[in-house]
C-alpha cells in the first residue's frame, strides 16, 4: 500500500517553488523513494540501476530530453559526478525540477564536489512525525515511539533482530563505506550500537574510546559522520559563557526510537519509558517542522537542566520541557533556575496528554502546558 505523507509533499511542492533544485536528506529506510513515487507528475529514475547510470553519462544531453519535466534522482550518490549533474541542471536548465535523494548533507561527503550554495533547497526527511501518523491511518503514538518512525518498522506486527541488522550491515555498506570510505567496520558499528543504547545525555567521547578500540578524535569523528548522516542529532548547549553553565559538552540523541528501545532491550514499554522516548519525538517533531529554528539544551554545573532552548536572533529564549504527561506534580527546578539566569522569555511544558493549553504558576514561574500543535504554534511566534 502507497500511503500518501501530505505534509511531506506539501513541504516538496513549496520547495520547488522557490528552487528548481530540491535536496531530499534523510535515513536509509525513513522513506524516501516511497514519498518520491508518490508525488504527482514526475519522471522517476533510481541511479543504483547501471542502465540508468549509463543514460546520464552525458548530463547536458540527458537533461535536455527533460525539459519543462519534474524529475526524481534517487540515491543521486551512486553517479560518478553526482554534484556535477546538480550543478548542470540548476544552472542550465531551471524549467526542469530535480528531486534528489540521499542519505547525508551534502557538504559531508567528499563525494560532493560543490555544495550547491544558493541553487538548493534542502529538505530533511524525518522519521514519522504527528502528521505522519494520521497519514498512515491513524496510529497509535504508543506504538510509534515504541516501533518508531521508520515506515517498514513502525507497519511491522513485530520488527525482528534481522531488520535492525539489515538497515546496520546496509547503511555501513551504502552509506558509510561510498561516502565516507571509513575503515575498521568493529569499532563505528560497535560506536552506533553503543550510541543507540545510550544517548539522550551529555556526550562524552572517552566513554566510547576504549570499548569501540579507537582514539577520542577519531569517536569525534565517527560522530561527525553520524550527524551527517542524520544518525545523531548533536543538541549543543545554550550559554552566554557564564561560569555556571555547561557551555561545550552537546547532547546526542539517537534518530530514532525504535533503534532506542531495540538496543536498550526494551519490550513493554513503563512509564518512564515512555517519557525518554517522549523527549526523542518532540525533538522529532521540531526538527520536522522548524528545521530553521536553532535547538539548544540549558545545563549549569549543580545539575539543573532544561530538556531544549529555542532561539531566534533578537527574541528571548523560550525554554521547553518534555513531560509524557502533565498530571500530578512536576520537577520544573531546572525551569526555576534557567530564568533565574534569564529572566524573560516563555516557559513550555510539552506533553502528550495535553488536549487543550492550559496555564499554571509552578515554582513562581508562569508555565505553559501546550500539546504539539500548539507548541509548534507557540514557538512559531516566540
């Protein structure tokens, strides 16, 4: 079955009209060529195929048979000169609209020559989000934290051990090794299984150095390939330099929350469960639908944290906690002490139990109960 993610071909649509070129990022497996064929109007061509290599060895000669057209390029990565075609085609033939697909950005691979600057739009395809769950019939949001959001994963009655070792042994081979041509295959699977079983807290590269066998710099840059590849998503820390803050050390968050809950070995999920993966999901939904706006988290050296900061040049901090549900009493001693570093901005607790907003004075604080929607909305105007 075809399922139609509205929200994403709206954000496709609205992208061509500004560029002719349109780079779609996202995991192996979170659905890329699904949304593709899924658009109206287009000339699909899959470049892991040789016969469809073969055809673009001359990009002028292939694109001049595609003018006016709307075209999908997927796994664009496979060609010998990927961002040279881009180049040609956005320089050269603006009537034709080109969707290309890959894994990572593409000023992270050596592969890509040219970032494109200025003749792109790009667009990050996110695991399943809140719009994405009424798309595919209206699922549970229980079972898309515990499956997650990776479409084979989350339609599955029971994803087996083979699956998630299917997408590990496919993302090293398609991903890593052509874009990166990382050696020592042990040490970046054992560092992504580790990772997948522990992030969500402050990353420190030397846990990892000595069980992965590999020095601190290159964790740092096995990192960096991971958040290239929208593997990690590294949150860094809000600070204006003051003594008391944490102003270096990031968050790390794994992609996704299945991968989370398969290799920390959970099954039925408890509560508290549920309120980590909760925490994964709205950064999911932020990154879904505010790609532009900067996400931070707030920690000083006594501990206090809060789970994210949004910023926008030249407007207050809005500080934003994650909370599965918002009944009963509520930690905000982080909150209290953020504003008292930074007295003005609004303060959110996001939770999904929350139908309509709602306000409470919590630890002298004006608190702000909001479920997603309207935490979008708020933020889109903090």
């Amino acid at each position: 079955m075809l399922f139609r993610r509205s929200y994403w071909i709206e954000r496709i649509e609205e992208a061509w009209k500004r560029r002719p070129l349109v780079w779609l990022a996202g995991v192996r497996r979170v659905g890329k060529t699904v949304l593709c064929q899924s658009l109206r109007d287009v000339e699909y061509f899959d470049c892991e195929l040789p016969r469809v290599r073969r055809g673009m060895a001359d990009p002028e000669a292939f694109l001049r048979g595609l003018k006016g057209k709307r075209i999908v390029l997927d796994e664009v990565h496979r060609l010998d000169a990927p961002s040279e075609v881009l180049k040609i085609a956005a320089d050269h033939f603006p009537d034709v609209r080109v969707l290309a697909t890959g894994s990572s950005t593409l000023q992270a691979s050596a592969k890509f020559k040219d970032a494109l600057t200025g003749r792109k739009v790009e667009v990050w395809l996110t695991p399943m989000m809140s719009a994405d769950l009424h798309d595919f019939g209206g699922l549970d949001l229980v079972t898309r934290l515990g499956r997650g959001g990776l479409p084979p994963f989350t339609l599955a009655a029971d994803p087996r051990e083979a699956d998630f070792q299917e997408w590990m042994d496919s993302y090293w081979a398609k991903d890593i090794q052509e874009l990166f041509r990382l050696e020592r295959r042990a040490s970046f699977v054992r560092f992504v299984e580790l990772l997948l079983s522990t992030s969500g807290g402050i990353f420190e590269a030397t846990k990892y150095a000595t069980p992965c066998e590999v020095s601190r710099t290159t964790i740092a840059n096995y990192l960096g390939v991971l958040e290239a590849t929208r593997v990690a998503h590294v949150v860094r820390p809000f600070s204006t330099h003051r003594r008391t803050e944490i102003v270096a050390a990031p968050k790390v968050y794994a992609f996704d929350t299945g991968f989370v809950t398969y290799y920390r070995g959970w099954r039925d999920l408890r509560r508290e469960d549920l309120g980590h993966l909760w925490e994964y999901y709205v950064l999911n939904e932020l990154q879904s639908r505010l790609p532009e706006a900067p996400v931070r988290y707030w920690r000083d050296t006594r501990g206090h944290e809060v789970d994210f900061i949004v910023t926008r040049r030249g407007r207050m901090p809005t500080a934003v906690e994650c909370k599965w549900s918002a009944s009963g009493s509520l930690d905000l001693s982080g909150l209290a002490a953020f504003r008292r570093a930074y007295p003005q901005g609004r303060n959110l607790v996001v939770a999904a139990d929350v139908d309509r907003p709602f306000d409470r004075r919590e630890a002298a604080l004006r608190v702000e109960h909001v479920g997603l929607e309207d935490l979008i909305a708020r933020l889109r105007h903090a």
